[in-house]
C-alpha cells in the first residue's frame, strides 16, 4: 500500500487527532465517505443529453 506500513498509519492517524479532535473525526468521515459515494455514482451513470433546441437571443449581423 504505497510503502505506507501500520507504524506510519499510526503517526497519522495520531496527527489527525491531535489537529481536528475527537469530535470532528466522525463529521470528517461522514463527509470523506459522501464525498466517495457520489464519485462512485458519477462515474458510474450515463452521461445525460440535452436535446433542447437553442434559441438566438442576438440578431443576424447586419452588412
């Protein structure tokens, strides 16, 4: 896994710790896996078309 082991996954997960606290781990992690979710989705949908005519809103140049 990137040359990471399990000692530098602990200093890590320790400096999270220590900058957001206890309280906000949870907050983070439920958005991280949100965030993961619908990356997963928009990967994974058909790409939408939009068949609406487009409408010239400026008119034709005159010479």
């Amino acid at each position: 896994m990137f040359g990471i082991g399990i000692p530098e996954l602990l200093i890590i997960l320790v400096i999270i710790l220590v900058i957001f606290g206890a309280n906000k781990l949870p907050e983070i992690g439920a958005g991280m896996g949100k965030a993961i979710k619908n990356f997963k989705r928009a990967t994974n949908e058909p790409e939408e078309i939009d068949v609406t005519p487009k409408k010239d809103d400026e008119p034709a140049e005159k010479k």
